[in-house]
C-alpha cells in the first residue's frame, strides 16, 4: 500500500505530479497564445508519459481582458485537441483558482487525474490600464490607476506604519533576484547588494525598479493525479494537504493594506501552521508584498521563501500563481522540501489570496 | 450620473501559422496547413489541430476553386457596411480544405445561389494584393455542374 499524507477527515489524496512553463519573455511576438500553450501541453503531459487521454477533467485560467477578444479560453482549448468531447472548465482567474476547481472535482471520486493549464500576456496593451478596469466601477476605476501606483500606497502605509522600510524591500528584491540567477525560466535575475538596488530612482514612490515585477509573456500547466494514480505517474508526489482561498472588499479604502487578512485565513484553513514549512513559493509581484504574505502566514525565519526568485523574477498574468504551486512541487520530486506553501493572488493589493500547502512522502 | 468611458488598444498576434496564411494573400495564394496525424487541412490554421492538439506544421497550397456549402443573403443595412445589398455571403469550402471560410459571392443572381454551388476566386488586381483575405475580392460561379451533396455535408 502507498503511503500518503494526513489529510483532513474525507479529503482524498491529490497531488501536483508534472509541471510546465513557458519561457517567460518580454514579449512574445511571433506565436499567438494556442502556439505558446501547445508546447507547454506536450512538456507536462510528456513529462509523466500521459495524454490527454489520460485525464478525465480540464481546467484553464485566463482572461480575456489580456487579450482584447472574448472567448479566448475557447480557442485556447485548440492548444489540447478536445475530440473526442471532454469535460472542461475556465475561470477568469490565475491558473491556481483552475487548480482549485480540479482539486474539488477530483475529491468527488469520479476522475483519477486532471490537466491544468493558464495563458496571459503582458504585451498586447496597456497592462496597468488594462488591470485598472477590474477595480470597481464607481469610486477607483475612472480613476484609471495602475497596479504600481497601487502597490506603491500599500508600501507606503507599511512606512507609515513602521512595519517595513525601503531597505527592507531592496533585501526581498536583492534575494528574489539573486535566487532567480539558478531558474533557467527567470526573466530578470542578477546579483545586486540591496544598497546597489537603493541607488535605483523611485518609479512610484516608495517603489523603485527593483521592488516591480517585469512585464511577462508565458503559459504553465500542472497535471493534478489522485491517491495511487499520483504513484503511478510520479516516484514523489507533492500532495495537497490543504488549499484555500479568500477574498477581501473592493474598496481599497476599507481595508487595512499592511496586512492580508484574506491570506492568513486562508493558510489557516489549509494548516500551514501544523508543521514545519520548508519552502514557500508566494506570489508577490511587488517586493513589499511578500513581508505582508510571510507575516500572515506566519512563516518563521528559516523558509526558504520564494527559491524560484518568485514573481519578481518573472511575472506571467494569470500564470505567475499556478507556477508557485508548481514550483513548490518540483522542491517535493526533489527532496529539496518535504512540505512546501505555494500562495497565489489575484486583484490590486493583495485582494483575494489562494494558498495551497503540499507534502511528499 | 457620470460617463466613465473605457477604451483598450491592444496589439494582435496574429501567430506563426496564421501569418503564414495572411502572407499568402500577398501572393496571390490560399495558405492552410495539415494535421500530421487525422491529415485534415485547417484554412486558415491557428497553428494547432483543434481535434488532435498537434502543430499543423505541413504547409498547403490550396487551389482557386471551392464549393458553396452554405449561404446568405444579406438585407439588412448595418454600421460600416461597405457592399450594396442585398449581396451573399457565403460559406466556401476550398477544394482539398477541411474547414470553411465566409466569403462574397458576386457574378450570380440572387435567386440563383444554392448549397453545392462551384466557385472560383476572383482577386485584387497583385499590386493590390496585401496580407489580407480582402486580396480576394470575391468569388464567382466555375461553371462546373453543382458538388454532391455528400462532398461537403460534414462542412455545413
């Protein structure tokens, strides 16, 4: 009998057994996102010897907003070939909200194993215009304000607040960067001091360069298996031993932007706290954010946080959460961790937080 | 009450294989590309076979004749119509494709048009020709008697 991780009372043992990327890139001018995916298809379901034959659900994540066009999902589904018929889903949301989906689907008993895939582009318009229409439509929208700016309010109020300082931003930019120069899928890595990085002017103050995430084209998928089927396709499997996520208000105003209560919710209904936490794969796109995520998750000081350089290194909409379960996986098929905490986000500041803690045997 | 007007501009990529299909129109060519494992031929191809997920890598140069699997005569005035009406638009299934296309049928009276039809392209003149489906300025009767019903009824 396979062994598998204590699960809470009636959950069934799921786990992450192949992951796939593209090569994030500025921009990706020559394929369009069916030519970007089909690759990245092929790599994880290559990777454990499967096809498409082989799962019984599919589940993307993308936004057509990125895109410009509706529908995008649908074409996208050309990246996999679905004939004859399958069962499919899409949520307008990052690759680690499509996870969730599968995840429950598998629970139900009725399917073994599930492909999960995500696409977005950051190149085709305006990207902070282009998030600045999902802000609600009233008060913050036809203000028109991008991402940058802010995130740059939030790491202010962490000043203001004496919980951080620039100089703290500069370390988790400096250390995300330097961890990024071992990632062959990296966009932006280097080896610069945080007193290097301190020298850089302010792009929006508090923030400088070096505290924004790069602009990223790129697509990833996971393959999600169930109890012995996961043995079967993987020696290791990184199982889900909990995955939650939580939402907070639309109004920026009402909310305390130096700490993520949606995020410490949801790691404690996924038990991060239980055991030790070896890696954390958190989904910061602003270098600030990622004190506000170790905090709410109460990480202690001897997490390898973010070993991949994190969305700092690379930050593909929609996709850049899904590769933080994936890459959290990969430290468990390695043996570099034994329990692992990926965390992905979605809207400005934080909004809603997704978190996932993995475990091999 | 406020107007809170939005507009995005984005760019388009329009992707490897259907660049190769909108080069082709420079040409003077229909561009489609084969699937390597059911061989079905996707005019134009987004690059992937949406049945096997393959990479329809093969390039095919499809003729200038088709067939008229379906049809419509537009009545109706819109925004932005550049055609007199009424006009057809229809459905042509170029010979040696697996997939059809819209396109103007002109040269035939309207209460002659008919599913079966057989068409040709009648292009631009090639110094007007650009990386466009608007090189071919529309399609005409071949001459040729009707397709069988059984040639493209997997196509409507």
């Amino acid at each position: 009998m396979s062994q598998f991780p204590a699960l809470t009372s009636g959950h069934r043992p799921v786990g992450v057994v192949s992951f796939a990327q593209y090569d994030n890139v500025r921009r990706e001018e020559a394929r369009n996102e069916v030519e970007m995916l089909m690759p990245v298809v092929a790599e994880v379901f290559g990777n454990i010897g499967i096809t498409k034959d082989d799962v019984g659900f599919i589940c993307s994540g993308s936004t057509d907003y990125l895109i410009g066009g509706p529908f995008s999902f649908v074409a996208a589904l050309d990246a996999v070939g679905v004939w004859p018929p399958r069962a499919e889903s899409h949520v307008e949301a990052d690759g680690a909200w499509a996870l969730y989906e599968a995840w429950v689907l598998l629970q139900e008993g009725e399917i073994d194993a599930a492909l999960v895939y995500c696409f977005g582009r950051s190149s085709m318009g305006d990207l902070g215009q282009i998030l600045s229409v999902q802000l609600d439509p009233y008060y913050l929208a036809p203000l028109w304000p991008d991402p940058t700016s802010l995130a740059a309010l939030q790491a202010q109020a962490m000043i203001d607040k004496g919980t951080a300082s620039e100089a703290d931003f500069a370390a988790v930019a400096s250390r995300s960067r330097r961890s990024a120069l071992s990632n062959p899928k990296a966009q932006v890595a280097y080896d610069r001091s945080p007193e290097e990085l301190l020298k850089e002017d302010y792009e929006v103050a508090p923030l400088r360069r070096h505290a924004l995430p790069p602009l990223t084209d790129g697509c990833a998928a996971v393959v999600l298996a169930a109890g012995e089927r996961a043995y079967e396709l993987c020696e290791r499997p990184a199982f889900i031993t909990g995955i939650d996520h939580r939402i907070e208000t639309h109004s920026l105003g009402a909310r305390d932007l130096t700490a993520s209560p949606s995020t410490k919710l949801a790691g404690e209904k996924a038990g991060v706290g239980a055991k030790k936490v070896d890696v954390a794969e958190l989904h910061a796109p602003y270098a600030h954010q990622e004190l506000i995520l170790a905090e709410a998750l109460g990480l202690a000081d001897d997490v390898a946080v973010n070993p991949s350089g994190g969305a700092l290194a690379a930050n593909p909409m929609m996709s850049a959460g899904l590769i933080r379960i994936g890459e959290s996986a990969r430290a468990i098929w390695s043996g570099q961790a034994d329990r692992a905490v990926a965390h992905a986000t979605s809207g400005p500041c934080l909004q809603q937080n997704l978190v996932c803690v993995l475990e091999g045997v | 009450m406020m107007d809170a007007a939005t507009r995005l501009d984005y760019v388009f990529t329009a992707g490897v294989a259907m660049s190769k299909n909108l080069h082709g129109y420079e040409q003077g060519k229909f561009i489609g590309q084969r699937c390597p494992k059911c061989k079905k031929v996707y005019i134009p191809s987004r690059g992937s076979c949406p049945t096997d997920g393959l990479p329809t890598d093969e390039i095919v140069e499809l003729p200038n004749t088709g067939t008229v699997t379906t049809y419509c005569v537009v009545n109706v005035p819109f925004a932005g119509q550049s055609i007199e009406i009424p006009y057809i638009c229809g459905q042509i299934l170029l010979d040696g494709a697996n997939l059809s296309f819209m396109g103007l049928l002109q040269e035939i009276p309207i209460d002659e048009v008919r599913m079966g039809l057989r068409v040709e392209a009648v292009w631009v003149p090639p110094e007007e020709w650009g990386p466009t489906l608007a090189s071919v300025k529309y399609f005409r009767p071949s001459g040729e008697p009707d397709a069988d019903y059984e040639t493209y009824k997997e196509y409507l």
